[in-house]
C-alpha cells in the first residue's frame, strides 16, 4: 500500500509523511489544496480505513515533507525508537482523541522526522 501511495503521490505532486503505532496512523498531506482535498476523500471512502479524523486543515508558507511523496516511520521499530527525539510521549496511541484539546500538537509530532539536510 505504501508503495502505491508513493506512485500516487508523486504523480500528483503530493508530499508528507505517515506515522504508524501499533495499528495506528497519522499522516500529513501537502499538496495543491484541491488536490489533497480529493485524496483525502478517497481515504475516507476506503474500506481498508475506519475512524478517519481530519485535525488540522490550512495553508502553509513551505512544506514540512517537500523532498518525500510519503515519509514513513514506524514508531515501534527499535531503530526510531533510538533516535534522539524518540520521547515516551511517542509511546502512545496516535488516535485523533490524544489530540483533541491541541491538534497543533500533532503537527509538532509530525514534524519531529522533519529531513534534517
């Protein structure tokens, strides 16, 4: 699945990344906005995923994922949990309620495997 997404992606010119946990994912899209609109439907309508919660929706002066169609990391690989910013925050489930009061703060999750050039 990941690999279609990413043929997917790049030929839309869409660019984020997925986080996956335990069965659990958050993912960013950045793209045109029309664009990234209809992809999002066309998760939603998927049968392969239920609880799809949208926590955040705007506009932004770069892109985060610019250089990826589809960054993944997965939060229980020994090797992520390794790396410096790895928190026991992180350790948690990543369903839309943990960020209900402050869906900025998935966004700063997301944005701890920001490519570091």
């Amino acid at each position: 699945m990941l690999s279609k997404a990413r043929e997917k992606n790049n030929r839309l010119g869409v660019t984020g990344l997925l986080l996956y946990k335990d069965g659990d994912f958050i993912q960013l899209l950045e793209g045109e906005r029309t664009v990234v609109q209809a992809l999002y439907q066309t998760i939603v309508k998927d049968p392969r995923h239920r609880g799809t919660t949208m926590l955040l929706d705007g506009e932004a002066d770069e892109r985060m994922f610019s250089d990826w169609s589809m960054g993944f990391r997965d939060l229980s690989d020994p090797a992520v949990q390794a790396t410096p910013e790895f928190s026991q925050f992180m350790n948690s489930r990543l369903v839309a309620e943990r960020f209900a009061d402050d869906p900025t703060g998935c966004l700063g999750l997301l944005a701890l495997f920001k490519p570091k050039f």
